[in-house]
C-alpha cells in the first residue's frame, strides 16, 4: 500500500474540521520520514551543538537527507544482526555533555523544555550516534588500507612543508606525524566506502521525497 502524501487528525467536536497536523516528507520504502521527525531532528542536534536551531527550507531538506541515510542503515543493521549497543553506553557521554554545558540537571532539563524535545529524544539520538560509529567500525574501517608509501607521500606533500613553516630550523621527522596520517589517510578511505555504500542502498531502495513538505 503506497503511504499517504499526508497524515491527518480528525478532530470529532461540534463544527470542528480535519486538520493536518503532520506530512510526510520523504519515503523510504515503506518507512516514512515526516515534517514533525524533521524539526524534532533540528532541535535535538541544534541543542547538542549549542546552537540555535535552523528550520530554513535548505536545513530541513539536509536533515531529512540524513535521516533518509539514517534508515537506510537502520534497514542494514537489522537484515544483517549487527549486535546493538546498550543504552548504558551513552550514560556518562550524556553526563560530560550536561556537565561541560550546563550548571545543574535543572539547567538542563530548562533547556529542554525551552526547545521544545525530551531528555528521551536526546538519548536516542546519542545512541544513534554510537551504533553509527560501531557500524562503519565494522563494515568499512577493516578494508580500509594504507601503504607506507601513501603515509610517506602524505607526509612529504603537506605534512612537512606545514611543520617547517611553523617551526623554521627544527627537525621534521615521518615518524612524529606516522600515526595521524594514517588515521586521517584510513578516515578518508572509509568516508569514500560509507559513500559509496550509501549511493547503492538509495539506488536500490524507493526513495521518494514529497517537495511541497519543505515550503
């Protein structure tokens, strides 16, 4: 059964029409991603990078782009079993949140409330990010490989140049920096395998967005 372009509240009261309280957005497959999940997104990550929340047509077209990989990975974890991690886990990278950005957990759950999410909804997405981080781990960082000769040319095209420009007359040697270069050659090595896995999960997925949802 195709979704439906909105969803709608029929409010049974004397003279009262329907009234739409809620679109759908975009599609994927059979799973829907709707205005409300949209803007929830904007506030809960607004309120974990300390800024204020963007509900511009640009934003909310960009959070729902992410939110559509998002699903896509979710589909990926559960047909394959990935192992989920407890939601205990995110339980002191919450705590450092609170205690580097807010003076109590009064001053906390003040901010929450003045965004409009519950303390529910910022777990879930800090545990969102922590099985994001646990998928690529696993599915992409092992076949990602770096040679000696990739860390080397790295190291003698920007790496070296840079360090002798901050620190004229002092030695630059490979072996300070090995360790960064590879991390950086091997992150972006994963960020191409993690693009490309997610441009064949879109083109192989029914992915429909609903324009008019972002006016």
């Amino acid at each position: 059964m195709r979704l439906a372009r909105s969803i709608s509240l029929l409010l049974v009261a004397a003279g009262l029409h329907a009234e739409i309280i809620d679109r759908i957005a975009v599609s994927v497959g059979n799973q829907a991603v709707t205005t409300s999940d949209i803007d929830r997104e904007i506030r809960v990550t607004a309120l974990l990078n300390r800024s204020q929340p963007d509900f511009s047509p640009a934003a909310r077209r960009a959070t729902a782009d992410r939110m559509v990989e998002q699903r896509l990975i979710l589909r990926e974890l559960e047909n394959s079993r990935y192992l989920a991690p407890p939601a205990s886990e995110i339980d002191p990278i919450l705590e450092k949140f609170k205690k580097d950005n807010f003076a109590s957990d009064d001053a906390y759950f003040g901010a929450l409330a003045d965004a409009g999410i519950a303390d529910r909804q910022v777990r879930d997405e800090l545990l969102w990010q922590r099985r994001l981080l646990l998928f690529i781990d696993v599915r992409f960082r092992p076949s990602a490989q770096v040679s000696e000769q990739d860390i080397e040319d790295y190291f003698h095209k920007p790496v070296e140049p840079a360090a002798e420009a901050a620190h004229p007359g002092q030695p630059v040697t490979l072996d300070e920096y090995r360790d960064q270069i590879q991390e950086k050659l091997t992150g972006e090595q994963v960020d191409k395998q993690m693009t490309a896995w997610l441009a064949n999960a879109r083109q192989r997925s029914e992915v429909v967005v609903h324009p008019e949802a972002f006016q």
